[in-house]
C-alpha cells in the first residue's frame, strides 16, 4: 500500500493492531520488542495458536505476545 504526498509515492506498512494486522509484536522476558510479519510468526504452531484462538489468548486482540521464560 502507498501514500501519495503531492506527487511522490511513499510505502507505507500496516500496523499491529486489530486482527487482519500485517505484523505482530514478539515481547521477550527482557523488554526486547520484536516487530515481525503475521505470516512469518504464524510458521510457529505455538504463535499461531497464541494469535488465532477462540479467544482465550488476549494476545488475539493485541498481536502482542510477551514471552516471560525467553529471554
């Protein structure tokens, strides 16, 4: 997707937020914040059961996913 401002057309990336989200947030237990894309983090069972479960995860709302035993 690309924004046109006055003639030049700059990329601009979807978010984290909401559930058609193009990237999600990988938290590890030290602070570091890890922005990957959906696609990529889904290859993970573990990710993707965390992101598309029948809601019980709250990461399915945020596309956050704080991982508190990897460093």
């Amino acid at each position: 997707m690309k924004e046109d401002k006055g003639g030049e057309e700059e990329p601009r990336y979807g978010g984290c937020e909401g559930p058609d989200a193009m990237y999600v947030k990988l938290i590890s237990s030290d602070g570091h914040e890890f922005i990957v894309k959906r696609e990529h983090a889904l290859t993970s069972g573990t990710i993707k059961a965390m992101l598309s479960g029948p809601g019980q995860f709250s990461e399915n709302e945020t596309n956050e996913i704080i991982f508190r035993e990897i460093p």
